[in-house]
C-alpha cells in the first residue's frame, strides 16, 4: 500500500552560509545537524554543510528571510524563497520503501535511515531530497520541473511493487 | 504420447505426481509433473535431440541440468510472449508452455543446414574472419548473415514488467548449497542481516539430488534442518529464482530475480543492486565434458546432471547407461546413480590407479569395469548408440549404450570472484582453477573453493582429448569449436589465450565457457608446452547468466527513459495548442498551431509586427552574492563587471580555461554585492556546477555565495513592438517607459496584489522586450492575465522556433548552434571585448596564443541565399581544390526569414570577417547553392527597435 | 560502482557524484609561457596506482571534494577536504592485477 500526497501549503527558504560561517548560523538559528531535520516552529533540513532548508506551515517566506537577516546579519548568508522551486510529496504506507528502494541506493534500512534523516541523492534518474518521517512515512523534496514525471514513476512502480508484494 | 512418460522411474524425486502439466515442444504435447523442468520432462519423455548446433547444425541433447547447459537453449513461451535462448534445464514448466527449437528448418531432427556439418572442413575456425579478405566478404554476407545468431527475437509486446530495486545488506550469500547454508547460518546466528540467494526454484543446490550425508546426517535432513533454523531467524532474506549476474566494485552485485513469475497481472522481474558489507560465494562447481570422437551426440550427458536427474526429477537418461570418467568423486557419482535404479553397465576410465575400494564397489553391483581404457569416441548418428574404447594394451572394443555419463572433473564456479577481481590458481591435483585471494571482502567456500569431498581425497587424470580424429571432439559446444580449431589457431599462432578465445570463439557464447574453458586451456596449455597456470584464464565479465533487457532497463522506458521536465506553465501552452519538442531536458513548446511552419512563421512576424508571449522559465537564474561578488563574476566572464551599475543588465560571455566559448548570457547587478545571473536554458545545471567548481576549488578564498533559483521563478517574456502597452497595465507595475526603464535595466519589486516581481528589458528577437519574472506557482495566472491583458494588441503566443528564427534574423549568437569545441571569443565578434579587459578570466591566458588570435581562424558570419534553395545547417562552405572540393567551414543556422523574405543564415567560415560581399558556395546533399557573405546582423543593424 | 565516502554525508552510490579529475593541479599567473599553460591545461599525472583527484557530491551535499584513489583496484584510499594538501601515502605498490587473470 501507499499513500502520495502531494503537500503544497508550505513555505520555504533556502539558506546558504560560506562553509566558514556555518557553525555559526547552525548555532543562532538552531539549525539541524548534518544528514537531519530538526522540528520546530521553524523546521530545517540540513541541505548541505553550508546551505539549509528552512520550512513552515503557516509563516510567510518573506518571515522566514526576516529570521535570517535578523540572526545574521553580520555573517554573508544568502536567504532566498525556494517555495516554488520545490514540489513535497509525502508517501506512506507499507510499500513506500520498496516503492523508493525501486528508485534510489541510499540505505533504506529502518536502522539506518532513522527518522528525521534527510539524504538528498539520485531517485529515479533525477535528484531528490528524501526525508524519514517515520516507519514507513517519507517526504520527497524535488525541483518542481520534475513534479509531473516524478507523481507518474511513484504510481508505475508501485502497481509493479504491488504485483512483487502479492507473489 | 501425452501421459506416457516412458523414461519416468517409478517412485520417488521431488516431483508431484497428482499435478499432471501439459506442455508442447515443436508443436507435439507432452506432459510432465509439477515440479519438472522442462529439460527433465523432455528427457523423461524421451526426447534426446532437443536443437542443432549453431555453426554445423548437430543434433545435440540435454548435456546437464544447470546454468551450465550449452545445448538445451530454445525459446519458451509460458504465455508471456516467446522468451529467445531459455535454458531448458532452468524453466520450471507450467501448464499449457510451448517451446520450440529455433534456428534450424524444416525441423530439429531433420535439419538441411546440416550439410555445413558433412562439410565442415571447410568452415574451420576464422573462415568468417578470412572472408573479410579474400575474395570478397560481399559475396557471403547475405549468407552468413542470414545463418548466424542464436534464437528469434520477439516482436510482439511483452507482457512482463521489470522493476529495479536497491538492496543493502550485511552478509550476501550466494548459492543455497551445503556450504551456502552453513554460511548464512553462521552469519545469521552473528546477528548479521543475511541475504542468500538461489537460482534455482528451491533452496539445497546439489542437496537435492546428492544423497552424500553431511555432517553425519542424511542429505536431504540437512538441508530441512538448515532451511528451519534459516526461517526461523528475523535477519535472514531468501530470494529463489535469483541469479548474480555482476560482481563489481566496491562490493555491489546485481541479482536477475525471476521469482514472481505466477501472477495474473504478467511476471514481474526485478534487477537488484544489492550492497553487501561481506560477500560469500558458494556457487559450487561444474562437472567438466571429456574430450573424443562425437562427443556432442544427444545422450551424453554430465554424470552429476543424470543423479540430478534420477534423484530430483525421478528421469533416468537411459536404459543402457555407461559411464566414462577420469576422477574418482564420478565413480561415487555412478555408484549412486545405479543405487537410484539407474542401472550402470560399466565404468571407463583411462587411469590405471583408481580406488580398488571404488572398482570393488562397483563390480559387486555388477557393473563392468574398464581401468586404463581410452574413451576412442561415441558411436551413432543423431544419438549415442555406443562408444568405442581402447584398452591400454591396445585393443579396441565396443560398448552399446544408448546413454554415457561423463565426467572430466568439477570446475569450481569461480566467475564471480572473477569479477570480483579474485585471482586464480591452477591446482594440478584437482586439474582445476581455484581462488586465490581477492582485494574484496568476499570468501568463497565449499565447492566453489575447490573443496569438492570432505571425506576421500579428490583424485583426477589430466584433462587431454582422445586419439580420434580432433575435427570431431568438441571443447565448445555452444559455439560448435573442435579441438582441431584450437589446433588451426595454434598454427597460426593465437597462441595467447586471449586471442585463441576471439579466433576460435571458444567460450564467447551465452555459456560464457561454463563447460568448454577448462579444456580449452588444456589443449591450448598442451599445443604449446605450458603448463594451464601459464596459460591463465580469459577475463570473466557480466553477465553471468543472460539478463533480459527488460529488466537491465527496468522501468525506464518510454517516458521515463529520460525525465522530462515541464514548465511551471505546461498546463497554460497546452490549453494554447502548444506543439511540445524537447529543448535539453525540458519539454517546451516549439510552436503553437499545427502546421509547424505556417505557425513559426505568423509567430516571428507577430513579434515584428505587434506582440508575441513566450515562456522564459527554463533560463538558468543564480544568485551571486557576498563582498567578492564582482571579483568572482569577472573570473566568470569575458566581460567587465565592476562598471556596471546596481539596477542594470549586461550581456556576459562564458569560456572554458581552453578559451573555448562555454555558455552566455546577461547578468544583473542587484546591489552592490549581489547579481543575479542568467545561463542558456539547456546548460543551466552543467553552468551551475562550474561555477560552483571554479568557487569551492579554484577561488575558495573568495567571499561569495551562489544560489540557485532557476525554478523559483518563472519567465513570462513579452516581446514585440506593444510590449510595453501590454506589460505596463498590469496592475502596480513600474513605469516601463524608456526614459525611466531603458533598455538592458531591472527592477525588483511589488505588483498591486502583493506579488513580488522582477522584470529586465532585454531582447532576444531585436525587438523591444522584457522578461517578467514571478514565482513559479504563479506562473499560469501570470500567463492568463498577460494574454488576456494583450488581446486588444493582438497579443499571441510564441514558441521557440520562431524566437531561434527572430534571434538568427538579429544575428545574436545561439553557443553551442553557432559555436563548435574550438570557437573563441574572437570568432564570434567579441574580440575587442575580450581585449580590453584589463583583469585575468577564465580562459584569458587562452586568447594570447598565436593560434587563437590567426586570423586564418573560421569566424561567425551571415550569408544570404537568393531564390528558392533549401539549405540545413550543416551544409560547408566549398572552394574547389584541384580535382576535388575543400571545405572551408559550415553553416551553423539557415532558416527562411518570413521578416526579410529569403533564406538567411550563420555559419563558421575561414576569414569570414574579411569576406563581406563575396560570392561563395554551399554544398548541401550533393547540390552546390551559391550564396553572398554579409554582416551576421540581417534586421535593424542599428538596434533601434529594442532601444524604442 | 564505487561506493564513495563523501566527507560531509558518508558512504554513497558513485551515481550520486561528478569526477572532477587530478586534484592539487596549480592555476598559473597568466604571464607564463605557452608551454606551460599548455601543461597546465592539458598534461594529467594518470597513473597506475594512487591518484589524487576531485570528486563533487553533486546529486548530494553539492561539495567538492578530495579522493586519493587506487586506479587499478579501484580501492578508495583516503578522502579529505578541499583545501587540504594529499595524505602521505606510502608507496604502495599498485596492486598487481593480470589483466588476463
């Protein structure tokens, strides 16, 4: 079985810090840790050593840039809406692994891949930002250019997973 | 014939006699029980010849009862379309399977290419090769063309589904043997995430057929122990019907997995990549052929593969058997098989120091006992009717059988640790290649290192070929190579064993060598006095069994082949009637309308005449930002960025460090220390990660940041002599008029709904134009509004071949169209710029080398064609030379101009800059057209219109 | 497929990375001669054995990085951070595989 649903009610901001200054924006903002997301009012995925995703439900982009600014404003960041620039998908449901583990190398084991573990990798043919939140639930971040193609590769493989499942 | 199966033993196997299965081969129907392959339902039908021979069409038989099998490949349809080169000996059978042997007419046992065969000396080894040079390979082609290849390949549907799939684990076990099953339960009961895998339907390997005890306990009760205490551990993955086709580096396998074959919906195979923290391979061994006259003939058989038979399938392979062997463990091999009520008649073996304790066992039975006796060669014509042995005194002697059991020895399956960059080394006493070491983290146990008996000593005769005639003992079957081959080779001197292996085709079939290597490098080891260690053993590579090629592509095909990536506003060009093409990794409308070049045209001349709206999205957008913001551009580009001013746009030129032109497009000062940069569409990503490469190791010391927003925002560019009427009404947009916003300015800010956005005055056609910028989930909206908006100007949309014939009519460059691997900046017009840069650029060192600045070089120009010629980009610039032509560059770009009524164009030409006004020629698909070389700017040379 | 230990995400499919080729090659001034620009741009170590070169985690943290390499046996040897000179590493004989092996 599995759920996609496509989530658009979300505003997010990409921020991006020299590799220098990282530790320091990490620690003003509470940044997530390398290879997590931290919950919160404001919650963040660690994009990269020098560059996070920063993501709410009900505050504006232009907030989240504000919180940015604010907290540094003497180190160089770059802030910049990234809302339209990503399409989420969140999957659950007991194929949802097997379904990404059609589509990606990472090491999907539940022992490994722990939630709140974010990988961005390749995931069929294209890169993706995939998130655990949870047994069996993920959240897929992707360039909204491939949204479309994306959508149809997750039904395809699952109605093969299924078939796989059942035998 | 169906429900007699005559060669059916009366009880045991583990098959299911109440489940009666029919099936056809060759069209006639046969039945067989749940639990048969179709090989072993064939046998105990008693159908011995199931193909012919590739090159000399032989009849031949089912040789063994494995991934080995060099004979019984046919194509099998169980109701999914007919599958090419199924190895009989692997297809479980199911009710209503059709096979068929193909490649022979009129029929498998009355096949006329035969006649290759009662003609063969004249088709030796490298004949096909030596066609090539005498007389002429013409001659032949159609012919041999014609014979060669294996099997039909399908052309309908397929009805299966393919899937890849990922797979991690800690220990990989491969081969579900006795030494597959000890190996995954002692990595089990470690705590180890074990996965074993098997090829075949049911877990045992040669347990299920081998009744040798293990561990004191009977066979069969080993392996039932071994699968419950496997089952009954949460860390263990089985995967039957799976095969390990690849080792390669690093630890990572692929594994064919045919399991889910059943389903109504079609079968399902999966190609997994598994990484395995350790590897163990316990791919056992395969029993070797023996080398003598006619040992090809259907009813020779491996005597493993007959115990496999008699034990598994309950299928005795004859009912006059004799064996032929040269190794003891083939001795225990027969003596079980007669214990299985297979009754054997005699035992030949050319050594004189068997066991006595095996010859005594063997003739208490009853079984006659022929030590030191040649094998000469087999007797019979389309199945072995005897064989002709010589005793070691000499004389000769005839035995009738209407099955020989043979066995050269076991070969342990070393391909994967081949692969896996394991070394090899001949062991003389097994006569046999055995693992060595390996720089990966695999171990290889139980018969596939050598260890062939744990209880007698393994003992074996040297691997030679018989005194028969050697045009008439076969190493390859699969290949139909005799060892008179390997002797024409040797003559003539492919003596390296790589190079006897491309000549002769020893061991390049879909068997990969399984049962012809070994010998081969024996006689080859023989032919030319070295020993098989020094011989050594050709390269093992994927696969090692056939892959379809459905499930080495998976899922990605037809659509998903390559991801396509749609515009923000897709929705919005479909409702429009967009004709989609794909422009790099987009998919973006070419024109609107149907008739593509009626609607290109009426597309260019409403930009001309009115307004056009095209979509812009796919334009690579970066943000640069930081103190060193300006310096770090300056690297980026040929042009000078200090000087420009925050609110305005530049034109700005790529290279690469060889000063070849890279990408352009026009970058914007923002503030101060921010810019926002424009890459071409299809080169945004690869632009993207050059610059982040020349940031993070060229000019880390650098104080810059780059983000990327190409999909944030979306690009509704309008374009067109209305432009400014159209985007000016949209409510809260800035003064657009030119003393305010001239051309090649930006501005950033809010529209009267709160939306924020960018517009840039720059034109693309020649045309006055901006690009407005908004974020891409508004896209659709935007493109409405501005439509709807622009009606009353006539406003309609553009795609990009009418933006391409709008540019080339303005002659602005298209890099990558108009520019090849070698062009620079001066080629293009941009040599001034270039030269007066005063600070250091990717790719300035470049330009100063006598080469770049010859003006010899092929520069960028226009032409123009008078009348109605037709020319294509591609065409060259001809000058005659002597007797023949020489070409002195090629167009780049030529379309119709609907705005200047003739056909225009831009190509590379030789001192192009210098041959304004001349008269030259084009030739293009064999017509020389002439054309005149004029200034690359054919429409408004002043620029006027874009300025407006 | 190699498996690469990319210094900021840990152990990943090559799929997810770009090569970058030989690393720790120096940029010149502009005022050298022709021959060694030409060395510069064209001239690469390629050898049998350890090489250090660049890889990108580009489908991943989008970080360059550093990778000493074995190129006949394809063993990762150590990876270390733009910016930071080669380890030491001894001599190791390149693992002598027979082609034919």
């Amino acid at each position: 079985m599995l759920n996609t649903e496509q989530c658009a009610d979300r505003t997010m901001v990409m921020l991006k810090v020299t590799l220098g200054a990282a530790a320091e924006a990490a620690a003003r903002l509470h940044l997530a840790p390398p290879l997590l997301r931290s919950r919160g009012e404001v919650e963040s995925y660690w994009y990269g050593p020098d560059c996070w995703i920063l993501a709410s439900d009900d505050q504006a982009a232009n907030d989240l840039v504000e919180i940015c600014n604010d907290a540094l404003d003497d180190v160089l960041h770059s802030a910049v809406d990234c809302t339209s620039a990503l399409t989420i998908f969140r999957l659950s449901g007991s194929d949802a692994r097997d379904v990404l583990a059609s589509g990606t190398g990472i090491d999907l084991r539940s022992n490994k891949f722990k939630a709140d573990s974010c990988y961005r990798t390749r995931l069929a043919g294209v890169t993706a930002f995939i998130v655990a939140n949870g047994e069996d639930k993920f959240e897929l971040m992707i360039d909204r250019s491939y949204a479309g193609y994306l959508k149809e590769w997750l039904s395809d493989t699952q109605s093969i997973v299924k078939i796989a499942a059942a035998s | 014939m169906s429900g007699v199966q005559e060669f059916r033993l009366e009880k045991g196997g583990r098959i299911d006699r109440s489940c009666v299965i029919h099936f056809s081969f060759n069209g006639r129907r046969y039945s067989g029980f749940h639990g048969d392959t179709l090989a072993s339902a064939l046998l105990a039908n008693g159908v011995r010849v199931v193909n012919r021979s590739f090159k000399f069409h032989r009849p031949r038989g089912i040789f063994s009862a494995g991934v080995e099998e060099p004979n019984g490949l046919m194509g099998v349809d169980v109701g999914n379309g007919m599958v090419p080169i199924s190895r009989a000996t692997l297809v479980p059978i199911v009710e209503g399977l059709k096979a068929e042997t193909q490649g022979c007419f009129p029929s498998v046992k009355f096949d006329v290419a035969r006649v290759l065969d009662y003609t063969r000396r004249l088709w030796p080894a490298g004949f096909y090769n030596k066609t090539f040079t005498w007389p002429k390979w013409h001659t032949y082609e159609w012919a041999i063309r014609a014979m060669a290849g294996l099997g039909i390949a399908p052309n309908d549907g397929d009805k299966a589904r393919y899937r890849h799939a990922n797979l991690h684990c800690d220990v990989l076990v491969v081969g579900s043997g006795m030494a597959g099953l000890k190996a995954a339960i002692t990595a089990a009961r470690n705590g180890d995430d074990v996965v074993l895998v098997e090829q075949d339907v049911e877990l045992g390997g040669s347990l299920l057929f081998d009744s040798e005890p293990v561990d004191k306990k009977a066979a069969l009760n080993f392996l039932l122990d071994s699968i419950a205490e496997l089952q009954s551990l949460p860390n263990v993955n089985f995967m039957l019907r799976s095969t390990v086709a690849g080792y390669y580096d690093h630890n990572v396998l692929t594994i064919h997995d045919r399991s889910v074959a059943g389903h109504h919906d079609g079968p399902v195979e999966t190609f997994w990549k598994v990484r395995a923290a350790k590897v163990v391979l316990a791919t056992g061994a395969i029993e070797q052929p023996l080398m003598f006259g006619n040992n090809d003939l259907p009813g020779i058989m491996q005597a493993s593969a007959m115990l496999h038979y008699a034990n598994r399938y309950s299928v005795r392979c004859g009912k006059i058997v004799v064996g032929a062997v040269n190794n003891d463990r083939a001795w225990r091999t027969l003596l079980a098989l007669h214990d299985a009520g297979v009754a054997v008649n005699s035992i030949v073996d050319n050594r004189i120091d068997v066991d006595a304790n095996l010859i005594a066992e063997a003739r208490s039975k009853g079984i006659e006992v022929f030590e030191g006796a040649t094998l000469v060669r087999g007797v019979g014509d389309r199945r072995i009717r005897g064989i002709q042995i010589r005793h070691s005194y000499g004389k000769k002697r005839r035995l009738a059988c209407d099955a020989l059991a043979v066995s050269g020895g076991l070969n342990p399956t070393v391909h994967l640790y081949s692969q896996a960059g394991g070394k090899l080394k001949f062991n003389s006493e097994k006569q046999c290649f055995v693992p060595v070491e390996c720089r990966q983290h695999v171990s290889v146990c139980g018969a596939a290192n050598g260890e062939f008996a744990d209880q007698t000593n393994y003992r074996i005769a040297k691997r030679d070929c018989s005194p028969a005639a050697t045009g008439s003992q076969w190493v390859d079957y699969l290949h139909d190579v005799t060892v008179s081959d390997l002797e024409l080779a040797v003559r003539e001197n492919f003596i390296s064993v790589e190079h006897l292996k491309r000549y002769t085709t020893t061991g390049m079939a879909v068997d990969q060598g399984k049962t012809s290597n070994l010998n081969a490098l024996s006689i080859l080891g023989k032919l030319t006095d070295r020993d098989p260690e020094d011989v050594g053993t050709t390269t093992f590579r994927p696969q090692f069994m056939p892959v379809t090629m459905g499930a080495i592509a998976g899922n990605r095909r037809g659509e998903f082949y390559s991801p396509p990536r749609l515009l923000a506003a897709h929705d919005w060009h479909v409702e429009q009637v967009a004709e989609f093409d794909d422009y790099g990794s987009w998919k973006r409308p070419a024109y609107y309308g149907s008739d593509r070049q009626r609607s290109i045209d009426k597309e260019v001349l409403r930009v001309r005449e009115s307004v056009g709206i095209f979509d812009g999205s796919a334009l690579g957008k970066f943000e640069v930002k930081g103190p060193d913001a300006a310096k770090f551009l300056s690297m980026m580009y040929v042009n000078t960025v200090h000087t420009l001013r925050p609110g305005k746009v530049r034109y700005g030129l790529m290279l690469t460090e060889s000063g070849v032109v890279l990408d352009d497009g026009v970058f914007i000062r923002l503030a101060e220390d921010h810019f926002l940069i424009n890459t071409t569409s299809a080169a945004a990503e690869r632009i993207g990660a050059w610059i982040e490469e020349w940031r993070q190791c060229e000019l880390p010391h650098m104080e810059v940041i780059v983000t990327p927003v190409t999909s944030q925002w979306s690009v509704v560019t309008v374009a067109g002599p209305k432009s400014r009427d159209v985007l000016q009404a949209i409510p809260g947009m800035r003064d657009l008029a030119t003393a305010e916003f001239p051309h090649m300015s930006f501005f950033e800010g809010q529209l009267a709904d709160g939306t924020q956005y960018r517009v840039q005055r720059v034109s693309f056609s020649g045309e006055l134009s901006y690009e407005l910028s908004i974020p891409s989930d508004r896209a659709i909206e935007f493109f409405r509004l501005v439509a709807a908006i622009g009606e009353q100007f006539g406003i309609a949309p553009v795609g990009i071949e009418a933006i391409l014939v709008l540019r080339t009519e303005k002659g602005f460059l298209h890099v990558g169209v108009d520019t090849d691997g070698m062009t620079n900046p001066m080629d293009v017009g941009f040599g001034s710029i270039a030269a007066n840069k005063k600070s250091d650029f990717i790719g300035a060192r470049s330009l100063q080398r006598l080469q770049d600045r010859s003006s010899a070089r092929r520069q960028l120009i226009g032409f123009e064609v008078e009348g109605n010629h037709e020319l294509e980009a591609g065409a060259h610039f001809v000058t005659n030379n002597g007797g023949g032509r020489r070409s002195e560059g090629f167009v780049t770009t030529a379309y119709r101009s609907p705005t200047m009524g003739k056909l225009i164009g831009l190509g590379l030409l030789e001192r192009g800059f210098d041959r304004m006004g001349e008269e030259v020629s084009l030739f293009d698909q064999g017509h020389i057209t002439p054309a005149r070389v004029v200034n690359a700017c054919f429409y408004d040379p002043g620029g006027e219109r874009m300025r407006a | 497929m190699l498996q690469i230990q990319c210094p900021f995400c840990g152990s990943r499919d090559e799929a997810d990375f770009s090569y970058g080729g030989e690393s720790h090659v120096i940029r010149p001034s502009p005022n050298v001669t022709d021959a060694e620009w030409a060395d510069y741009l064209y001239n690469r170590r390629n050898p049998k054995g350890v090489h250090n070169e660049r890889w990108c985690h580009l489908s991943g943290c989008g970080q360059w990085f550093n990778m000493a390499r074995d190129t006949v046996t394809h063993e990762v040897i150590a990876v270390y951070k733009m910016g930071e000179s080669a380890p030491n590493i001894s001599a190791q004989p390149a693992n002598k595989q027979r082609r034919d092996a």
